[in-house]
C-alpha cells in the first residue's frame, strides 16, 4: 500500500484493544457480523421513485448473505409493475452485495433494495430473534389465499366525497350509504380467491358468487351505489 511521505516518516504506535463488530441478532443468534455470508433474515421494505409517482413493496428471505426468496409488489405506476418482473428474476441468488449494487430497473425498486440491506445488515429483520428465521416461502404467504397483494385504492373530492374502490377484503362494487349519505357498509369481490376457484373448474357466476361479501352495516342501508359510476 503506497503512504505519503509524511506517514512513511511517523513512529509505528500499536494498536489496542481488539474491537469487533456490535453483535447484531441474526434468526436467534447473535452474530458479530464481518462477512456478507453471516447475515441471514426475512424483512420487508418500501421503496419510491423519484417523482415519487410510485412505491415498491420489497420482501426478501436472506440466508448465510444470499437472497433465496424475494416477493416484489409495486403501486401507482405501469412501467413498475413491468419491472417488477424483471427484478423477480434478478434478486434470487445473489448476495446482499450484489443486490445492492445491481440496477434493479426502477427507482422504487432500488430504494427498497436500499432500505432492505440497512435493515438487515444492522440486524433490524423481522427474524432477528427467531430461531433459524423463516422457510423459503414464507414471503409468499403474506399474500394470502388466492396469491393477491392487499391493496387500498380510495378516490374523494370536497365537492362528492368519498369512494372506497378497494379495501383489503377485496374489489368494492357497491357502497352503502345511510339516511345522511354517509358510507356505512360495502360489498366487495375477493378477486383472488374467485380466480382460483375458476381456475379449479368453478363455474364464473358460481365463484363470483361464492366469493362477494359484505362488510358494515351493508343490509338495510337508505341508499347504495357503484363508487366507480356514481
């Protein structure tokens, strides 16, 4: 390693104390943590474009510093969702490093890669205190029955108020309003789950059928409507 003639010409003074690494908690263990290959974890991150006209959900299953499992979810732009598949097809098999020095297509996408490698090289994951952490596929069950992300999509405006377009239960089709046209209740198609059942064989009425509930105080309403005609 080349010095500057100035250091070349100090007194050697040795060094110390051997300080190491904090211990970090890594799936019920405390690691001191030196190499990429001594992290391990599940976690889950945000991330957001520059306009910041989209977000990414990043969930990444991580063992011995290698990313085994990723779940990408993504909002509010088209292009994202596009490069959501891509970035699908990156992540898996490479390590912390890699990931985090890979262009993963979208801003969004990149920032929570961002966020995500924070979180688990300074042992924040949702797995630091569990023992062995969680099985490849644990990131797939957070989407539930049916495989579909759980989205919120709500419109307002001062002079019509509000329309709940989709909750977590699922597509809203109607929304019931009382005697003082306030909402009160919503019908709503769980879309994951009819799809799987059509995918099964089910007949399309018969699963939409089976698969449409209400939530609140739908029955009986003064007034219903369709949030996304009136």
């Amino acid at each position: 390693m080349q010095c500057s003639r100035e250091v070349d010409e100090m007194v050697y003074v040795a060094k110390g104390p051997k300080h190491g690494p904090a211990p970090i908690p890594v799936e019920g263990r405390w690691v001191q943590a030196k190499q990429i290959p001594d992290i391990s974890g599940l976690t889950h991150g945000v991330g957001w474009c520059a306009p910041q006209q989209g977000a990414c959900k990043l969930t990444l299953n991580v063992k011995e510093g290698i990313i085994e499992e990723a779940l990408v979810e993504t909002i509010g732009c088209s292009g994202m969702t596009h490069s959501a598949a891509m970035a699908a097809e990156i992540l898996p098999g490479k390590t912390l490093l890699e990931a985090l020095n890979t262009d993963l297509v979208w801003d969004a996408i990149n920032t929570a890669m961002r966020e995500l490698f924070l979180q688990i090289v300074y042992g924040r994951t949702q797995t630091a205190f569990s023992e062995c952490g969680l099985p490849i596929g644990a990131g797939l069950e957070d989407l539930g029955k049916g495989l579909r992300s759980q989205v919120g999509t709500m419109y307002s405006t001062r002079a019509k108020g509000v329309r709940y377009l989709e909750m977590a239960e699922g597509y809203v089709t109607e929304l019931a309003l009382s005697e003082t046209d306030e909402v009160i209740g919503y019908k709503f198609v769980n879309l994951g789950k009819m799809m799987e059942a059509i995918r099964k064989g089910t007949d399309p009425a018969e699963a939409l059928a089976k698969h449409t509930g209400t939530y609140g105080q739908f029955e009986g309403a003064a007034k219903y409507i369709d949030p996304r005609a009136k």
